[in-house]
DNA sequence: AATCTGACTGTTG
DNA sequence: CCAACAGCCAGAT
C-alpha cells in the first residue's frame, strides 16, 4: 500500500482515545513515516471529518499548533476533554500525550527517551 | 510534470 | 520568549 499514508495518518488519529493528544510527529511515526510530520498537516488540514478528532492533534512542545485558524476552538474542544491548557500549550503534555506502546500502562520515568537529532540550521555554502 | 504551499520541527541568534 | 533559517513530506495548483 504505497499511499495509503494518509488513511493510515487517519486511522491513527482515529485512535487517539479521549482525554489524549497526539503531536504531528507521533502521527507520522504511527502512519510509518517519521518524518513526513508536514503531510501529516498537510492531512489534517484537508481531513476535516467528524470521524477523525483532528483536535486531538497537536504540534511538539504541547504547542495548539493550529485549528483552521482557530486555535481557541481547538483549546475548547481539549478542554472539554479534561486536557488542561494554558494559551496556546498544552498543560501535563507528559500525561496527556498518547502513545502507543503501552510499556508498563504510562510513562513513569524518562526510559532513555533520548532525542537526538543532528540538524537544525545548515546554512554554509 | 514542475512548482508552491503548509494545522511541522529543531537549532541558532 | 520570539524571529529566522533549514530540512523534510504529501497534496494542490
């Protein structure tokens, strides 16, 4: 299944239980495409269906991200989900942050959750 | 087919 | 904390 990515990006937010959030990236790893975070917008923006809680979807950092331009509905609707937030991030994102691999019910400690990551800026011609 | 855009992310200033 | 730059992917024009 060669573009099934956004059914499988769909799916995953379909999967997203209540009073939980998910961030672009973990939606990206879930449809098997760690880096494709950008269709993944891309996704949600076109998405638009009742079936699929987009609001549950959220940017890195506990950021809101964004919500048709309405960052403020998106926080109601997290709100209404027991999801504390604050302005536009997400309050006990370490809680609320759904993830699969249930590894022991929930995330206790840091279980070498390392990031590492050597890029950001290469700006050198 | 090629180019642009974006509900992204991380680093650097 | 905010602004800018760079890297990556899929869909839309």
């Amino acid at each position: 299944m060669p573009n099934d990515f956004a059914a499988r990006v769909l799916h995953a937010v379909r999967r997203i239980p209540p009073g939980r959030v998910s961030s672009y990236g973990d939606i990206a790893v879930l449809a098997g495409k760690p880096r494709a975070w950008r269709a993944v917008g891309n996704i949600m923006r076109e998405c638009r269906r009742p079936d699929v809680p987009c609001h549950r979807v959220i940017a890195a950092g506990g950021r809101l991200g964004g919500y048709g331009g309405s960052e403020g509905l998106k926080r109601s609707l997290l709100l209404a989900e027991g999801i504390e937030v604050a302005g536009t991030r997400v309050l006990h994102l370490d809680r609320v942050r759904w993830t699969p691999k249930p590894k022991r019910s929930e995330v206790s400690k840091s279980p070498t959750g390392d990031r590492k990551r050597t890029s950001g800026r290469r700006r050198s011609p």
